[in-house]
C-alpha cells in the first residue's frame, strides 16, 4: 500500500459515497474488489446476498455493503453501509481508477479529407481516415485505424475506439462512446425479386446517434433506406448487438449482447432486452417494456409490459406455461392410467 493509498480510509469512503461507517472508520482502504478476490487492505463489494458465501474465506479488511447484507460481514470489520452499493461502487471506482489524461493530437498517418472540420482538442489515431466534409467536435478522440465517411457529423467529447467504421453522411451527437470494431451506418438488408434476380434496394436514410449513447465492439448499426436509423438519447447497447434499417429506439433504453432487432421496428423510451433477444420487423415495442433472456418477439408490445420465450408471451403466461410442460409426464401416466381402466370397465361387460 503506498503513501497515497494509505491516506484514504474507511471513513472517507463513506463522506465519498454518502454512507454511514459501522466499525473503524479510521481504517486505510486501498482498493475496492469483489469479495472472493480483494485483498488484505482492500473494500470487498458486497450487494447480493449469493455472494455472502465468499464472505467467511475473503481477505477484506472492509465492506462496501447494503444494510440488508451487513449482517454477513465478520464481527470487527468495518463497513461502509449504503441503501444502493452500486453507484457507490461507481463512485469508488472512479476514485482508485480515475481516468487517463489524453493529449490532443493528430497523427501523421492519419489521412484528412478535403473541408474537414477539427473541433478544438480533438484526437485522431494512427492510420485513421476522415473523408472529405467530416465534422468533429471539441475533444473528440477519434482512435487508431478508424474511418469516417464524407459528410459525418460527429459531436464534442465522443470517443470512437480503434477500427470503428462509420459510413458517409452519418449524425453522431454528443458524448457519444463507440467501442472497437463497430460498424455505423452500413446498408440495411433491403432486395425486391426482379427477373429472376435479387435486385439491391437503394439505402439512402442516415444512421443518426443521439447524445450520450454507448455502442458496445462489434455492434451493427444499419442506415435508413428511405428515413433515418436512430438510436435515442442516453441509450446503451452492448456488444455483438443488430439495429436494422430504420429502427427507431426511444431515449434511455438498454440492450444486452446479442440482440438482433428487423427493419422499421419501433421502441419506445426506457425499454429493456436481455441478452438474445430476436425482434421481428414492423412492430411497435411501448415505453418501458421489458423482454426477457431469449425471447424471440413477432408481435407488438404494450408499454410497460414484460414478454418472455420462443415464441413470446406475457411473462406470467409463458412461466404458467413452463409449470405445464413440467407437469406433463405426469399428465401423460394418469391418463394412461385412465385409458387401462376404461379398457378393463370395457371388457369386463
């Protein structure tokens, strides 16, 4: 533990966060991690109760904890006790691991295209291209091997990581993170049958990003083909993730990995899909939906409603549904059982 480390305690801790110290407050915090994997001088993170198994083997010399979990912590340990440990993680986290100082910096092999408009403090990486007409926004970080298309607008303090690919006339807005190997603005999947032939339907839409949006590595984002694609305001998507052309994603809305979304969807505002989630096209998704782990959507969804299984339904409805299924062999024995004495009623006149 050095000097520095040695400096913040438990009591600071809980000053940061907004928390309450049970125990020693004058113990030296070095770190923060979880509670199998912290070490002595270290804050193990303690939020679910599954993890209260760790507890008796773990090494920390502090707890970050919920008041309903205080209890599992070692007698004489200090905590800081906090109603919701994450955004005190958060907070934490932010403290032991504050973020790197970058300079403001145009690579000589970076390529520049004709009328390209650099913001003051902005960043561009090695092998990095910029067509012609780009616009980029103060201290904007544009990374190693990237490529931006002619006529993209991208707005102040975004960060595009390396290999990230956006294609011409694309609209990033502000505070906008694109993590590796993702891809803006690629053409939808869109053929009409012609003579015997699939015949390419023209994409002439915009991806279009609104601020403060995340993009996890390797998601697709296609752009219109008439309208816009638009990822609303404050949205996060994950990684490995697929936004077809012309789907409309309302403000604050979440997307675990593997999602795959059809053309021309509509969602609303604060709406939830779990990991593997597939969404057919044309539908209408209502603000605050929710749609469970692998649920494979072909029909709308009212607001506020939560949808589950292949193919979905209420989640209520397909849990009934599974309790059946369960049941079944059971269901099948005594109607076998009912069919042998019907037959021996039936011989027996």
């Amino acid at each position: 533990m050095n000097a520095k480390e040695s400096d913040f305690t438990v009591g600071d801790a809980a000053r940061l966060v907004g928390g309450s110290v049970s125990g020693d407050g004058s113990i030296p915090v070095a770190g923060v991690g979880p509670v199998d994997e912290v070490q002595p001088g270290g804050m193990a993170f303690l939020a679910a109760k599954r993890y209260t198994k760790y507890v008796p083997e773990g090494k920390a010399t502090s707890y970050l904890v919920s008041p309903a979990l205080e209890r599992y912590v070692p007698e004489g340990v200090p905590c800081v006790v906090v109603e919701d440990p994450h955004p005190a993680l958060r907070t934490l986290l932010g403290r032991f691991h504050p973020s790197r100082e970058w300079q403001a910096d145009i690579h000589p092999t970076a390529i520049i295209g004709n009328g390209t408009q650099l913001g003051e403090g902005v960043s561009v990486g090695p092998y990095a291209v910029l067509e012609d007409d780009v616009q980029l926004g103060d201290r904007s970080r544009v990374g190693a091997h990237c490529v931006i298309g002619r006529e993209t607008r991208i707005g102040v303090d975004c960060m595009l990581y390396p290999q990230v690919v956006v294609y011409h006339e694309s609209v990033i807005g502000d505070r906008v993170v694109v993590h590796a190997g993702a891809r803006i603005g690629s053409d939808g999947f869109g053929f009409t049958f012609v003579d015997g032939a699939h015949l390419k339907m023209p994409q002439v839409g915009r991806a279009v990003i609104e601020n403060d949006v995340e993009i996890g590595a390797n998601t697709t984002i296609d752009h219109g083909s008439l309208g816009d694609t638009v990822i609303g305001r404050g949205s996060k998507l994950d990684n490995l993730i697929h936004m077809a052309h012309n789907v409309k994603v309302g403000a604050l809305s979440l997307f675990a990995a593997l999602v795959g979304v059809a053309g021309s969807t509509r969602i609303g505002e604060g709406v939830w899909m779990g990991g593997q989630v597939g969404v057919s096209n044309h539908l209408e998704i209502g603000d605050g939906a929710r749609l469970a782990i692998a649920t494979k959507l072909m029909r709308d969804v009212p607001a506020g409603v939560t949808m589950s299984g292949h193919p979905s339904r209420p989640h209520r409805e397909q849990l009934r549904r599974q309790a059946h299924l369960g049941r079944l062999s059971k269901l099948v024995d005594r109607i076998t059982a009912v069919e042998g004495a019907v037959e021996r009623m039936e011989s027996e006149r």
